[in-house]
C-alpha cells in the first residue's frame, strides 16, 4: 500500500542512531568501532520526486582491535574520531512513497580525538589528523509509516584523514602497517528518522 504523498516544499526530519566504522589503512580491519549519529535536517523538493538534503550531524566514527589477550597479550588498538558532519545529498521517492535512494557528498569537521595504541594512550592524537573531511556517501531509505523511516548509508573519505609521516607510530606493531600509509574513514550508518 502506497504512503499518503508529502507534498511540502520543505521538510523537517531528525534521525537518530548508529556507525560502525573503520579506518582503512591502519592495520585493523572490521567495521568494529560503533558510535551515535544524530542529524536534524531539511529536504527541499526540488521537482517531481527528486529532494535535496541537507543535515547538521554529530558523527563518532574510529576503529577498534581488542584481541584474545591469551593469544596477543597487551596487545590492543582503538581510535574514537569526533566530527560535526554535512552532508549534502540527492535523494528520489518512489512512487509508493516507500523507498527513497539518494547519494552525494559529507564535509566533516573534526573536533576532537582519542587513540590508544597497547592500552596506552596516544598524546594529543588530535594533531595527527586533518581537521576536515570530505566524503562521498550513498543512501538507502524505507519508509515504514507516514512520519517514520529507516535511514541505511556508506560513506568512505575521498582524501586521507592522516598520512603516516609522524615518527609517534614508527616501532608500533599495530596501528603502522606499512610507512607512508594513508588512511581513510569508511562507515556505515543505520538511523531511524522522524519527519515533523
């Protein structure tokens, strides 16, 4: 059964929920890393079913290896990364009003960083980052109710987040897989969104 169509020029929506993400190039792998997300937005009708995005979201994204310490005793590696992000995306209704895709772009603002490297905490790890990230993102939608949806996306950096050129990794078995080695934020999210 089709949903009652919105016709509004503009709509309002919070969505709410999680990321599990990893930081490809640091040695770990697994989307192991969970964190909340949480974005008021806007969608503009721009014609027809196409609506333009917008969104002002917190972002916690990072990695995390907790080995069986059995087998890697002290042995461990975990960074948390803190953006204010923007996305800014094209989305489509389907004519059931039910399903939505959409992709586009993410600016993220870093605002704060914690990085542990063998259960050590590594010194002001925010300086090693770059600041700004830039993303690109696609997204699925499903509309269960009138004013309810959920809200599925991947989103991966187009440029690097850090360079391996600082000397604070050399000698560390995890975390410095190969010198020279850049790294990039690769997400996925899943949210429940309620539109006013």
């Amino acid at each position: 059964m089709a949903l009652p169509e919105d016709r509004r020029t503009f709509q309002g929506y919070l969505g709410v929920g999680l990321n599990a993400s990893q930081v490809d190039g640091d040695g770990v792998a697994g989307y192991h890393q969970a964190g909340l997300s949480v974005a008021p937005a806007v969608a503009f009708r721009l014609g027809g079913r196409f609506y333009m995005n917008f969104e002002m979201a917190y972002h916690a994204v990072g990695a995390r290896w907790s080995p069986n310490q059995e087998y890697f005793p002290n042995q461990n590696y975990i960074s948390k990364l803190r953006y204010v992000a923007v996305p800014l995306f094209l989305n489509y209704h389907d004519p059931d009003g039910k399903v939505r895709l959409g992709g586009g772009i993410v600016y993220g603002q870093l605002f704060a960083a914690k990085e542990q490297i063998n259960f050590y905490e590594v010194e002001n790890p925010l300086s090693t980052f770059k600041r700004r990230d830039l993303s690109w993102m696609a997204n699925l939608q499903y509309m269960f109710a009138p004013k309810w949806g959920l809200d599925t996306r991947f989103s991966y950096s187009m440029l690097y987040i850090r360079h391996y050129d600082n000397a604070i990794y050399k000698g560390y078995s995890v975390g410095n897989p190969i010198y020279g080695t850049s790294q990039f934020n690769n997400v996925i999210t899943v949210r429940l969104f309620h539109i006013f």
